[in-house]
C-alpha cells in the first residue's frame, strides 16, 4: 500500500509541476540561438533550428555542422537558448542531455522550467488577417498581414514555383497596398524589409513603415483605433 501511495503521488507532485511549467510555444523550424557558454559575454550564440519537442520532457534543436563541436557538448552542461517570438526575445536555461551526429547535429536539452521574455516592439500589435498586395524589386505578390502595429507588420506568403520574390531580403524597400477601410481604395504604404524567414513554400517578412506616408498614417492608426474597441 505504501509503493501504491507513493506512486501515485509522485504522480500528482509531477502533474502539479507540470502545470506549473510554462508550455513551450515554439513553431517548428524556427530560428533558435544556442549559448554554449552564457558566462562569456563575447561569445557568439550558435544559430540553430527547432525540430520538435515532448513538452515537459525534452527540446530537439538541429545545430550546424562546426569542427569540434561534438566535443563541446558535454551531457548534463547548462546551455541559454533564446528565439524570437510576437515581436519579444524569449530566452531560458537548459540541460543538454545527448546529441546525435547523423543524419544532422540534434541537440536534445532538457524541457525549460521558467523563461524569460524581453519585448523588443515598440508599438504593440493586433492579429489580423487582411490581404495585402506587395510591390517589391523582386516582383510582384499577393499575402496576407498576420499581425500590424502603427510601426510595421508581418506578412505571410504562399510561394508556388520558382517565384522571383523569393529573393527577398532584409534592407529591401516595398510598397504595400492594403484595404483599412471599407471606403475609398487601399491604403498605399512603404515598407522596409526586417527579416525573413522561409518553410517550405511558405514566406514570412517582417516589415517597418519607417518611409510611409501620411495618409497611410492616417489609415494604419484609424484601423488599429477600432480593431482595439471591437477587441
């Protein structure tokens, strides 16, 4: 009876602990960065990819290919792990467990018990989903904005074939064309490429609207006024 006991609340302390524990929401194949030595403040985080995870349990992270980093990583060392998420930097503390050489470096960590997260935007941002057509040195694309702030937005697109726009790249200018109102015709305003990120046929870029004009403003601020009353 005692074992029985004892199993089952040990059992009961794990779920307790569980719902304690923040639940990783991290998209796969997002862009991870991996401190192998947090203590150093020159050194320089190794660029990764998230693969997976077994929530409470464990994180999968493919690393590059570096001469001598087998050797590194060592069972049981603490590692910062930080990645760019809703416009913050999310960051925490984790136990390297094993690694495998093939067919890829994976790095397999320890599940995080806290996590800390420094917002980086400086306006704040709606979830949306409105269509946005896009001028770009590359050509020409139809996406959808994800989420707008009066400072920028993140725009998804579906890519089909060999699509120019591809070629995309941060520093890149592009003119949006979007509908912020039901009346009159899509506001018209430029955009200054951040990032951007590729899975598969699909694209993501962050933009700022560092150059936009006026009435584009106008429109931006009068949208985001009565999306946060309807919110």
């Amino acid at each position: 009876m005692m074992n029985l006991f004892n199993k089952k609340d040990f059992a009961e302390n794990q779920k307790l602990h569980h719902q304690a524990m923040p639940k990783l929401e991290l998209d796969l194949n997002t862009r991870v960065f991996v401190n192998l030595n947090p203590l150093n403040t020159e050194n320089v985080p190794l660029q990764g990819e998230f693969l997976g995870t077994s929530h409470y349990e464990f994180l999968i992270i493919r690393l590059p290919s570096i001469p001598g980093l087998l050797n590194k990583l060592m069972p049981h060392m603490r590692v910062d792990i930080s990645y760019l998420a809703g416009g913050a930097r999310n960051n925490f503390t984790a136990e390297v467990i094993t690694h495998t050489a093939r067919p890829a470096l994976l790095l397999f960590t320890s599940y995080p018990d806290r996590m800390s997260v420094l917002e980086t935007r400086k306006f704040s941002r709606v979830t949306c989903a409105l269509p946005v057509n896009l001028i770009t040195p590359h050509g020409d694309a139809l996406g959808v904005v994800r989420d707008l702030s009066r400072g920028g937005c993140r725009i998804v697109l579906e890519m089909t074939g060999q699509s120019s726009v591809r070629k995309l790249t941060s520093g890149d200018r592009i003119v949006l064309q979007m509908a912020l109102s039901e009346e009159g015709s899509p506001a018209r305003g430029i955009g200054l490429v951040r990032n951007v990120e590729t899975a598969g046929s699909r694209l993501t870029i962050g933009i700022s609207f560092d150059e936009s004009s006026d009435a584009f403003a106008e429109a931006l601020t009068r949208y985001l006024e009565l999306v946060s009353v309807i919110v």
